[in-house]
C-alpha cells in the first residue's frame, strides 16, 4: 500500500489520539499539564514540561560555592514540576530546608509521593511567590519556566500573543522581595532578561552562560531581542 493512501492518511492521527488519551491516563503529571491548560491560571508562563535530574550543574554548583551549606539556609524551586530540581538540589545542598512550588496541582502531588519523606522539604501548588514571607529565602532557582516553549518553534517578532514582559517583571519582582540581602536568583531559559527590569537595579550579576538560541528573548515591549552569545544566570541582591 503506497505511504501516502488514504487509509495511512487516516489510521496516522488515530494511532497519535490513542497514544495521547493513553499517556493522559498513565501519566499525573502530563494530565495535570493539560488541565492547567484549559483553566489557563493567573501567571502561567510554560505549558510545557521538561524537568530531568541535575540539569544546570554550572549554576547549582556556583550557588553552593556561593552561599556552603547549612540548617540555616532556605531554598525555593519555583516551578519545581515533578520535583528532579529539588531533589538535585538536596545533593548540592544536604541540610538545607527546601521547598517546591508549581502551579500544577498534579506536579506537586508527585513531588510528594516522591520526595515526601525528607522533613526538610515542602511543596505547595501556587502560581507566584505571593504567600512567600519577605527576605525569607536564601536562594531561588527559576529554570527554564519564565518562558513559553512555542516561542522556541516559530521565534515570533512578538511574545505577548503567549506571554508578557509586565508578568514577568511582576514576577521577578516578587522574587526580590522574597530574598535576603546576599541572597541568589537564578533564572536560565527564560524569554526575558532580567537586567531590563526594575528589580535588577538590587542586584549584581555573579555568573554568566552560554545562551542557547532555542530560547528567543523579547525585550520590555516585547519584541524579539536579536541573539547573545551569553546571558547572566545567577545574581546576587545587594546587602
């Protein structure tokens, strides 16, 4: 039968539906993801999920040669998804208190089937920083979440058909309120940079990158930047 019959035409999308609907029933996370899309919740920045273990060890190991380790400190993983950023993070960082937030509810459940078991880590469904108490965290790590993944496809000349330099600015501005003096952010993969907000006058950069272009960026009108070679990723708020 030639490749282009239409019984080929035909039985194609079927056998992808049917891969979908059985993904959809075996996998929270994935069902979760798609949910969140048709809510479409306040502050969702990427549809798309694509967390693995130790993904940024550049980062992670500059922020612990940074701040060491210690009871003490205190951690967020914002948009933490099914928790490998935060289980990675307790290798680099043993007694430090962590917690995971994610806007999707069923991420947050398999973090804690997951991870559940370390006293020193919690998890939250929230969407934003906002029931964050100030300068209560030592450290956030934001990777690969300020971001919408089909921007990374067609590369638009403009963003805020799918997301806004204002969210973003709103976001990471939270992000500053919730940091101690000398505390991280780290932010990677992210289609907007932080230097072009209000917020980073508060903050001076500790390590640039290398910036892949998969990952357009846009600037405060939200217009598609042309590409770097590098981007700062790690900043440290000013005493």
């Amino acid at each position: 039968m030639p490749a282009s019959s239409p019984v080929k035409r035909i039985l194609a999308p079927l056998r992808r539906g049917a891969r979908a609907l059985a993904r959809f029933v075996a996998d929270p996370a994935y069902r979760g993801m798609l949910l969140l899309a048709l809510r479409r919740p306040r502050n969702r920045f990427q549809p798309y999920s694509a967390a693995r273990p130790d993904r940024y060890p550049t980062i992670f190991g500059a922020a612990r040669a940074r701040l060491g380790d210690g009871p003490a400190l205190r951690l967020l993983s914002f948009g933490c998804a099914t928790g490998e950023e935060v289980a990675t993070l307790r290798r680099y960082f043993p007694r430090a208190f962590i917690k995971g937030i994610d806007i999707n509810p069923q991420s947050i459940a398999v973090c804690r089937a997951a991870l559940g078991g370390d006293p020193h880590l919690a998890f939250a469904v929230a969407g934003s920083t906002a029931q964050e108490a100030d300068a209560s965290y030592d450290a956030i790590f934001c990777m690969a979440v300020l971001r919408h993944g089909d921007l990374a496809r067609s590369r638009p000349p403009r963003c805020d058909h799918l997301i806004r330099f204002a969210d973003f600015e709103r976001t990471v501005a939270d992000f500053a309120r919730c940091l101690k003096p000398g505390g991280l952010l780290a932010l990677r993969h992210s289609n907007f940079r932080f230097k072009d907000t209000a917020a980073a006058a508060s903050f001076e950069t500790v390590l640039n990158v290398h910036r892949y272009t998969d990952t357009p960026q846009y600037d405060p009108a939200n217009r598609r930047l042309p590409d770097m070679a590098h981007e700062s990723a790690l900043f440290g708020k000013r005493r």
